[in-house]
C-alpha cells in the first residue's frame, strides 16, 4: 500500500507517470514529493512507486490581484 496524499491507495508498481496520467494530474501544473524528496519532472517517466511510499501531490493554482 502506498500512502498518497493522505490515503492509502494500491499504487505499488506503477510508474509515477501513468499514476498521474490515470488519475487526471496535469503534469505541468503539479509538483510531487516522494518520500519527502522532490521528483523532478524528468524523472516521473522511470519512477516507480513502492510499497511503503509516502507521496505528495501539490497543484498550482494561480489568482491574486
């Protein structure tokens, strides 16, 4: 089980990537934490998560003034 943005989801295995993809994520517009660490973008394409991960997903919203 892998810890998602504080949810436990069945996501061991898959590659960062198609998680994202799957799940609706515009890759542009988000950044991801894996175990605390930054992932670069670059990389979402050979990250594969593993049992135990903890992950974060944070979109960008604009607005202001």
């Amino acid at each position: 089980m892998v810890h998602i943005n504080g949810e436990d989801v069945d996501a061991s295995g898959k590659v960062l990537k198609e998680y994202l993809e799957e799940n609706g994520y515009i890759i542009e517009g988000i950044a991801v934490e894996c175990n605390e660490v930054i992932v670069p973008k670059d990389k979402y394409g050979e990250t594969i998560i593993s049992d135990g991960d903890t992950i974060e997903i944070v979109s960008f919203v604009g607005g202001g003034q």
